[in-house]
C-alpha cells in the first residue's frame, strides 16, 4: 500500500510557507531601502558584478567651469579629469535551525509556520545589519560633542528640529541624492523612537502641533519635517550606553551565562542598578564598533535588592533576546541614537542572483541514518557600500527619556 506523507509532498510543504518565509525576510527592511543595486548607475547587469570578490565603482572628476573666450588665434589646452574608485566587498551570510522528527510528531503547535517565519525575519536582520554597518560608520557626522560625552540629560544633545535643519542645508549643499515627490526633492530620516520623542517636543515643531496641526500632539504624526520623511522604527540601531555615564552609574558583569528568553540576569555587583533602569549588555560600541547581540533591558519593577535582576526585554516572552556568556559587561550610560540622513540611491548593494536578494531558503530535508532530523536555514551572499562620503550623513543624539 503506497501512503501519503509529508516526506513525499515535502515541496508541497515547503511551498506553503515560503510566503510566511519572504513576508519575514520583507517586514525587517531598514537600512536596506537606501540601497540600490550596483549596477544600476553603471548599466551593468549584477550577474555581472557578482563575479568579483570586490567590486570597483569608478568616479570621474568634473570640469572646471570655463572663463576664457576662445581665441582666433590659437587652439584650446586641454584640461585632465581625475578619476576615483569606490569598492564594495560582498559577504557570505547564513543560519540554520535543526530539529528532530519526535519534535514534528507531538508538537501541537504551529511549529512548522513560525520556523520559517523566525528564519526570514533572522535573514532579514542579519543582512540589513550588514546595510546599518556601512550606514552608520560613514563620515559625514554631526554630534554635540564625542559619543562618549553625550549626556541625556543636556538638552542640546538631545534630538531637535535645529539637527534637521542644519542636516538639510548639508546634505543639499553636498548634493546627497534625493527622490522627487510633486517635484521636490525629499530624503529619508531613519530614527529610533526614542530620538523621535525629543523631536516631536522641540522648538517649532511642538508650537505647530499646539496651535495648527494637531495630529503631531494627539496622533504622534510628524511624518515629515522639512524635506525628510520621517521613519520612526524600533529596529533602527541604538548604541546602548555608549555616551556619558550616569551620576548613580552601573558598571558591572554578567556572574553566569544568560541565555535567550530569560527573565533575569545575574550580575557580579548591583550597585546602583534600581527598577526602572535601562540596563546595556554587552561591549561597549564606540566610533565604528558595532556589536550584533549587544541588547537593551528594562530592570523590572519586580525587582528590590540583590545581584539577580529581574529584566523586561525584547524577546518574544518579554525576556531576553540573545544569549549572553558569563562576564560580558553590563552598563547604564546614556544611550545613543544615531540619525540616518539619505535617499534611496545612498549606497549601493550587490547580491549573488543565484541565490537572490531575499536570500535563499534550503530545506526542509533530512538528515541523519534513519532520516530522524530536520533542517531548515538560509543563506545570502552579498554586501553594501558608499557610493561616496557624501552619498549619505548622518547626526548622533541621546533622548531626555534616560535623563
């Protein structure tokens, strides 16, 4: 008797949540958006430019403006053009998750949709962080004073309307590319919602929310200030505890090991640490470093005395998102928000057409003697880099929440 099983209609499974799969991997795009495809300036093809293990983008000078009339008597002298090079350097990128067939059997719930949700969505981050890390290392900055100075608790290195200001005069002045909207040209402004709550609340912008557009008080809705579309996203990066410490300042360590979707952390002293903190675990990021499982938690209100700190985080129970190992810095310094300032064509991007820009999904199949595990994972090779210095800027603040 010939049965039917899951094993032999596994594409039909797998068909099935690819959907659930690109909604995740579609949902995390932030940094990404101010990407485009290598090529395209250049009228290349990316089958083409993937072929590299570093792509060159070449750059012609202009010429200077001319002054003379042209002579009766004699020829022009020709000028020279310099030229310049931008490279990109693609990655290799991947994760996967394994489970056993037993797993599959008793499960009762629907286990089989959310792994190839939490593999999109892992996709997605991994690679828009690659998109943040050459976002937000460029070198056209604005900030009040050093990240490690920057102090909540002093209003002029929280976030205001006189940042987009001055960023609008200087991006336009360096000719950063723009989209057009009704003819006028726009960027984008990515920030975190705790920069946002400073600007919202600052100078001009509260006035025109009291006295002529309500929605920015009653609503929150800002969504654009001068010619910046504000996105407002909790996945945009946050340099936690990087700028000035705090007068009753925590600097300790994790005692033992955390791991993911833990509702406590054990620290090695609990000095100052009180309910209400927002407490960094992790290496600190200073200038260029970025750390990839540094994450931010709440000290709960549950919580009195003692070196075991309840937390309330970002993981899918309310815990912690990421496992963390024993001595790995824990810190209460004031936050840092950096404040992307770009267009759509700020940085290029390449990815291998083989396995796409969304990445490719492998699996479900199975392994070991008696096929009793399952695997599924992704993979994605590719990367981001500046067209230029001045393709993109950026400003660092902190917010008066942590003052």
């Amino acid at each position: 008797m010939t049965v039917q099983t899951t094993s032999n209609l596994s594409n039909s499974v797998r068909t099935q949540y690819l959907d659930v799969y690109h909604e995740a991997a579609d949902f995390q795009r932030v940094y990404d958006i101010c990407a485009v495809a290598a090529g395209k300036p250049y009228g290349e093809v990316m089958s083409v430019l993937e072929k590299g293990s570093s792509i060159q983008l070449n750059f012609l000078s202009d010429l200077a403006i001319a002054t003379a009339n042209i002579s009766q008597t004699a020829d022009l002298n020709p000028v020279t053009m310099r030229d310049a090079t931008a490279t990109v350097t693609p990655v290799s990128r991947a994760n996967a998750i394994q489970w056993s067939q037993q797993l599959d059997i008793q499960n009762y719930t629907n286990y089989a949709a959310s792994r190839f949700k939490k593999i999109g969505k892992n996709m997605m981050e991994s690679v828009d962080w690659r998109a943040a890390e050459i976002a937000l290392t460029g070198n056209l900055l604005k900030r009040a004073a050093a990240r490690a100075s920057l102090d909540a608790g002093t209003t002029a290195h929280n976030l205001s309307e006189a940042v987009f200001s001055e960023m609008e005069t200087l991006i336009q002045v360096l000719k950063v590319p723009a989209f057009l909207k009704n003819g006028r040209p726009q960027w984008y402004s990515i920030l975190h919602p705790e920069a946002y709550y400073d600007l919202r609340s600052s100078g001009n912008v509260e006035s025109v929310g009291l006295y002529q557009k309500s929605e920015i008080i009653l609503n929150w809705e800002l969504g654009a200030l001068g010619p910046f579309k504000i996105m407002v996203t909790p996945w945009a990066k946050v340099f936690g505890a990087a700028g000035a410490d705090h007068a009753s300042n925590v600097d300790t360590t994790l005692s033992s090991a955390a791991n993911a979707l833990a509702k406590t952390i054990v620290v090695a002293s609990a000095t100052n640490i009180t309910s209400g903190d927002y407490l960094t675990i992790g290496t600190e990021e200073t200038g260029g470093t970025f750390q990839p499982v540094n994450e931010r938690v709440k000290v709960s209100d549950a919580y009195v005395s003692g070196t075991t700190i309840d937390i309330i985080g970002e993981g899918a129970n309310g815990g912690l998102r990421f496992d963390h190992a024993s001595a790995v810095a824990v810190r209460n310094g004031d936050s840092v928000f950096p404040v992307l300032f770009a267009g759509p064509e700020s940085m290029a991007k390449v990815y291998a057409t083989e396995v796409g820009e969304y990445g490719e999904i492998v699996g479900p199949k199975e392994q070991g003697l008696v096929n009793q595990f399952s695997s599924l994972g992704w993979k994605w090779y590719g990367g981001y880099g500046l067209w230029t210095d001045s393709s993109l800027a950026r400003a660092e603040a902190t917010s008066s929440l942590e003052s």
